[in-house]
C-alpha cells in the first residue's frame, strides 16, 4: 500500500525540487549520483539548476535514471501526492 508523506505536495513546488532536494541532501556526493545516471557532474548540475536558457532539462528518462541510482522515490510520491489526490484530502 502506498503511504504519503503529509504536506509533500505542499513542500515541494515540483518534481524537480524533490530531485535537487535528494540529490543535495544525499550523504552520496553528487559525483557518484552522476555516475550511476550515467552523465557527468556538470551536466547534471546544469540540468538541476534548469536555468531556462540552458539546453539541458532533466528529463522523464533522467528521473528513471535517478530513481534507480538513488531509490528515492520521493518525486513520485509528490506526482501522486499532486496529481492523484482530490484537494480535500491533501488538506487533512
């Protein structure tokens, strides 16, 4: 059974913030994150930072990627917590 987090839906403003959230609190350096994602440091950070001007953008893939080398599923758990719950009960 899937157990929510209350209020991740609420501390999180996207995904994306879950990612960069447990990447930068990881006790695994960003260099061995970036390698079992099979990219290089700078470029994941660059896509982290998803400054709108830069080419690079974490994708649905890069997700998978991090989901598996990480095993925090913690942005899933927010798309659901978001997107699955009615608003009533994200609330209580």
């Amino acid at each position: 059974m899937l157990s929510l987090e209350p209020g991740l839906a609420e501390r999180f403003d996207s995904a994306l913030d879950c990612v960069r959230a447990g990447v930068y609190s990881s006790h695994r350096p960003l260099k061995a994150i970036a390698a079992e994602m099979d990219t290089s440091v700078s470029t994941l950070s660059r896509k982290l930072a998803a400054h709108p001007d830069d080419p690079r953008h974490f994708t649905l893939a890069d997700l998978e990627q991090y989901v598996c080398a990480t095993g925090d599923t913690t942005p899933i758990s927010w798309l659901v917590a978001r997107y699955m719950q009615p608003a009533a009960d994200r609330r209580q």
